[in-house]
C-alpha cells in the first residue's frame, strides 16, 4: 500500500508543527499553572495527591510541585521547545533528539496529569509527542511509524465525528448545530458573529460537510496515494474553517500537524517542495517501530472497543502514561449561551471581574487561538451545569475574595486593589446585538450560584 513512498519532508513538518503546539502549552503552563494548581491555587496539586499513589498522578510534580519548580519546569518545557523548533536538537544525533523529545514529552505529561479540572483535554499532545521520540535524526521515517501516526490522526478525528452521532444531541442529526455553535462557545472570534448570521442553508451544509469529514475521510488515511493526501488536505480545510469561527486553541494546529504524514514526499516535491531526501535509504519496518506498533495495537484494544459499542469514549486514556486515547469534542450544542460572570462588591458598589479569553463583558471578543486561557475554558461548562460544579466555583471565589495574586493573575482586569468585602457568581444569557453601533453582546442575569462574605447584599 505504500511501496515506493518517503516520508522525509512530511517528517521535518511535523516535528516543526509539534515544537509550535509543545512551546504554545509550555506558554500556558507557565503563564497560568501556579494560579490553577500551584500552592496558593485554585486546585493545589498538594491537595489532589495527597490520597494518591503515584501511577494515579503520574507527573515529576508528584514530588516536586513548588511554585518555583512550576515555572522552572513550564520554562524548561519553553527552551526545549524551542530547541526543537530549531532543529538543533539534532546536533549530537539520537541521544539529543531523543533528550529532547522525551523530556518535553514527560514535561507536558507531567502538567497534564496535575492540571485536573483544568486540563480535562491534552491527552492528544501526550500521544503525539509520545510517537514523535521514535523520528530519530538522519534517517527516513519507517512506514510503519507512518502507519501509526495516521492511526492517530484517524482516532482524533472519527472520535470527533462518531461521538456527535452516538453520544450528541439531535441538532448533529438534523443538521441544525451551526444554527447555535457559533454564539454559544466559549471564546467566540471577532468573526464568530458574522458565521452565526450566515443563511441556514449554508450552516445545514456545514453540518453536512462536518459529518462527511470527520467520519468517512478519516478511512483514506490509509489508502494509498493520492486519496490518503487528499483526505489530508480536506482535514486541514476543516479545521482552518473552524479556526476561523472561533478561539480552539492549539488542538486545530495539532490536528493540522497531525496530517502531516498524510502527504507523501512525492506528492509534495510535485506541488514545489524540495527534495530535501536525495541519497537517504529508506525501510518500512525497524525493530523499535515494530515493538511500538505492538504496545499501541495492544492498548488498541479497549479503545476501538468502546468506540464501536457506543461507550463513553470522549476524551478517555486506555494507558497509565496516555499512549493510546480516544478523542471526542463537541457532542452537545447548547441553544442559548450562558456565561459565568464574578463580581465583587466593595465601597458601596458591585465591580465585575473580567476575563482574557471567555465572554464577560459586552466588549467585542480577540483572536487568542492557538494560545488558550484554562480557567475561562472551564468556567464555560460551569455555566450550563452550575449545581454540579458549586463546590469548584466556591473555591474560585475564595481565593479572589483573599486577594490571592496568583489567581488573580488569571483575570484579565480584576477591579480592585484591595480584596473585596464580598464576592458572587453569576449566570448570565448572552446573544449577539445585531446594532453595529452598539456593544457585541447583549445580554441579562438569570442566576446566581454562590455568594461569599458578608451578609448578601444585591
């Protein structure tokens, strides 16, 4: 099925893309970790391990989880991602490649396995940073490494497809989703607007086409070429469509990696690349590939099985160290969007707390994908389930209520300099104000979840 093809081009691709996603979540890490679940944090990983075993919180911040080590190791993750994106972690040949890959791999592992709550995504990051250790430096791409890689992109995205069907809600089955998507996400786009006002027509055939790419596309990986490069190219269009729709952060940029594998040197020198593989022999099999594809068609098993009997396979691990996952995003469409708001009272007058990425205020959203801001992307789900997550919003406002810097680093503008006398959280509907001269959103109050301090007071 792939005789005669090299992989040596879509290799150096994908090892770029990857650094690009690994340095985007050092960024984060280091950026937002200590406020989440460092020692002041919301959810401090001192309290999440202290009834676990190791092999359940599989992270070096087992053992070490100051707020020091924290930045260290986010900055760490930063430089090697770096080095990697530079290619000179090639200099001294395996050894280093392998240094390299493997730390960032275990680094990122590491955030995941602590970041509870906040990090309910990235088991993806973890697989194919996992599989990206075995592209050693200086030699071709085994085949059967390609095969695996395309085995991931293949779960990544039938998840994302299979679980709409099975597990979503009717609008996925009428074609009738974008009629909400586009409004009801978490951190819309400055174009998510104008994709919600686009004619029903359009969006029903966006569904259509959603269904199509994610569920029978995903079979051409492994036909041979050019169906499996043509497959490739229609993932890569979907998901700068969704990247332009709105803020997803770096899994679109993963995905779009991902494909990389997809696209055979041939094809590629066809379309202007350059060779860059002249006199590099290649094989399809060696003796590390062969024990890898073992391991991950072993661990296979569970996976494929809970995805064909219907079982909850939304972003599930079937390994301690996360080497085979299966992937499922976006099952349920809300109708109306509802957001958290926080506000706090003091000197007389309520204040509200606003955040980076997430809706709050009425002001026109940002562009910040691929970069993601953990806090604003939970709080979206406490919005529509805000009984069941009371416990979690109530430690949030704890800490803001005490003024604790670091998770008030979180927040885009926090408005006082003092801790307030009291603090609250709010549900909030928002639509789209279809004025252009006035605010973005619209929006009004229709609930409360929990209030902190004094006696209430509206």
């Amino acid at each position: 099925m792939y005789g005669g093809e090299n992989y040596w081009i879509a290799k150096i691709l994908f090892q770029k893309g990857l650094a690009s996603v690994y340095l985007i979540a050092f960024l984060v890490a280091y950026r937002q970790y200590s406020g989440l679940v460092g020692k002041d944090g919301i959810l401090p990983i001192e309290s999440f391990i202290e009834d676990k075993e190791f092999s359940e919180a599989l992270s070096i911040f087992y053992f070490f989880n100051s707020d020091r080590f924290l930045k260290f190791s986010a900055t760490s993750g930063i430089l090697l991602s770096v080095i990697a994106l530079t290619g000179t972690a090639d200099i001294f040949g395996n050894l280093s490649y392998m240094t390299v890959w493997g730390s960032m791999w275990f680094l990122f592992l590491s955030f995941k396995n602590t970041g509870q709550e906040f990090y309910p995504s990235g088991n993806s990051l973890v697989e194919a940073g996992f599989l990206a250790i075995f592209l050693a430096p200086g030699i071709a791409t085994p085949l059967l490494l390609v095969v695996l890689f395309r085995w991931f992109l293949f779960r990544m995205i039938f998840g994302a497809g299979l679980i709409k069907i099975v597990k979503g809600d009717e609008k996925w089955r009428d074609l009738t989703a974008l009629n909400y998507f586009y409004k009801i996400q978490g951190s819309p786009n400055p174009l998510s607007k104008y994709f919600h006002k686009l004619p029903e027509f359009v969006k029903k055939s966006g569904v259509l086409f959603n269904h199509v790419v994610l569920l029978i596309v995903p079979f051409l990986f492994f036909a041979p070429q050019p169906y499996a490069s043509i497959a490739g190219a229609l993932i890569i269009l979907h998901q700068l469509l969704i990247l332009l729709s709105g803020n997803f952060y770096w899994l679109n940029l993963l995905t779009m990696t991902a494909t990389a594998f997809t696209f055979s040197d041939e094809l590629l020198i066809q379309l202007g690349a350059p060779d860059l593989a002249q006199g590099v022999t290649f094989s399809s099999f060696s003796g590390a590939t062969i024990v890898l594809a073992g391991l991950i068609g072993i661990r296979s098993i569970p996976a494929v099985h809970n995805m064909l009997t219907g079982q909850d396979f939304s972003s599930t691990s079937y390994s301690p160290l996360r080497l085979v996952n299966t992937y499922g995003r976006y099952s349920r469409v809300y109708k109306e969007k509802k957001e958290v708001i926080i506000k706090g009272f003091k000197n007389g007058e309520w204040q509200e707390y606003e955040f980076y990425g997430k809706t709050s205020k009425l002001k026109r959203p940002r562009f910040i994908a691929p970069y993601t801001h953990r806090l604003d992307d939970v709080l979206w789900f406490v919005a529509h389930k805000p009984g069941e997550n009371r416990e979690f919003t109530g430690k949030i406002l704890s800490k803001l209520k005490q003024g604790e810097n670091k998770v008030e680093s979180l927040f885009r503008d926090v408005p006082f300099e003092e801790p307030p006398e009291k603090i609250k959280a709010e549900i909030y509907r928002y639509d789209f104000d279809d004025k252009e001269d006035r605010d973005y959103w619209r929006r009004e109050k229709i609930d409360e979840i929990l209030q902190i301090g004094q006696e209430n007071s509206s």
